[in-house]
C-alpha cells in the first residue's frame, strides 16, 4: 500500500513526500482512510494531490493529520484561493464554499 512504501521511506530518511490520489471530483472514504494512515506515519511530511470540491474537504483533509493538499483542478474551476488558504489555515467560518473563482 502506498503507507506502507512511505513507512519504508521514513524508515531510510526520506522526510516528505507527495502522494496523488486519482480522484475527479471529491473526497472518498478510501482517500480519506489513505490521508489518515499517511498522516500518522511520525517524520514524514505527506502532501496529497487530490481533487476537491469544496474548502471544507480542506479542513477534512487537514484533521487526517496530513502536511498539506494540492487541490488540483477545482482551484481553477470552482474554488477561490482565499477560502482554500482560510480553510487550511482554519481562521475561522468559510464564506460560500460554491463562490466561482471569477
């Protein structure tokens, strides 16, 4: 599994990774289940490129314990940078998670 090939990793000093969960549109509970067993591996920073649908999935992806998340192409159909960054960095209440970049 790809946990266990970035445990491996870890374990020869490797300390970040980026992993690419093959998805169109939105959060699975198999990539959620993945994001949290990479996330718990200590020493190893893991970011994910995954497609999301909203800034929320942000915050999900975030509790996982993950570093951090390449949105994909959602960032430049339907999500604004400013609510991805607030999400991430969970400042408070997102404003319209459905608000088009343009």
């Amino acid at each position: 599994t790809c946990a266990e090939a970035c445990r491996r990793l870890q374990e020869a000093g490797v300390e970040a990774v980026v992993c690419s969960a093959d998805r169109k549109a939105g959060l699975s509970a198999e990539i959620l289940d993945a994001c949290r067993k990479l996330g718990a591996i200590r020493g190893l920073e893991v970011t994910v490129a995954v497609s999301i649908v909203s800034a929320e999935e942000i915050r999900v992806l975030k509790e996982t314990g993950i570093a951090g998340v390449i949105p994909g192409v959602a960032l430049y159909e339907r999500l604004d940078l400013g609510m991805c960054l607030e999400a991430a960095e969970d400042r408070g209440e997102p404003e319209d998670d459905e608000m088009p970049l343009f």
